[in-house]
C-alpha cells in the first residue's frame, strides 16, 4: 500500500508536532503500515472496495487500525488521523 499524499502529510505534521519526526520508524508490510517507537506500534490499513448498488459500480475506501488479525474499522482518515494523535500523545 502506497501512502496517498494526504495521509503523508498527516502523518509529517503530526510526527512533527510530537517532536518524533526522526524517532518513529515507519514500515509498510502486508497492506499495512506500521508506526513504531519505543516498543508501541500503531498500524492502519487502507482498503478501496468496488460495490454494485443498483446496477451501478461504486468505490469507497475502507480504513482499519490495531492488529491485521484484529483489525477495528474506522470512518474514514480523519478519524485515523485522529487515532495516530492520540497514541503519540501517549
């Protein structure tokens, strides 16, 4: 999974504004991205869906954090965004 620009963006200014822009290290592996300092870890994953809603095709894009085996589902980015803030305020 490629980071779209937005999230990116998000996720520098958010490092940046924790002071942990160079501590956190980021991996991508399985779909997932995974943000990690100090022992902690904090993965999400983007998902598109393509859905046939009254014979028409729609995309939507699906977010989840936590674990791969244990994935919770979130709303959208902003809601990851705001989930990611949280655990580096920890």
């Amino acid at each position: 999974m490629r980071l779209l620009p937005t999230e990116h963006k998000d996720i520098m200014n958010l490092l940046k504004a924790a002071g942990l822009e160079n501590e956190i290290l980021l991996t991508k592996k399985t779909g997932w991205v995974h943000l990690k300092h100090k022992g902690e870890v904090f993965s999400f994953h983007r998902k598109k869906v393509m859905k046939l809603e009254n014979g028409q095709f729609s995309d939507t894009v699906e977010y989840y954090v936590g674990s791969p085996r244990n994935p919770e589902k979130l709303a959208d980015w902003p809601h990851v965004a705001a989930r990611l803030e949280a655990w580096l305020e920890k």
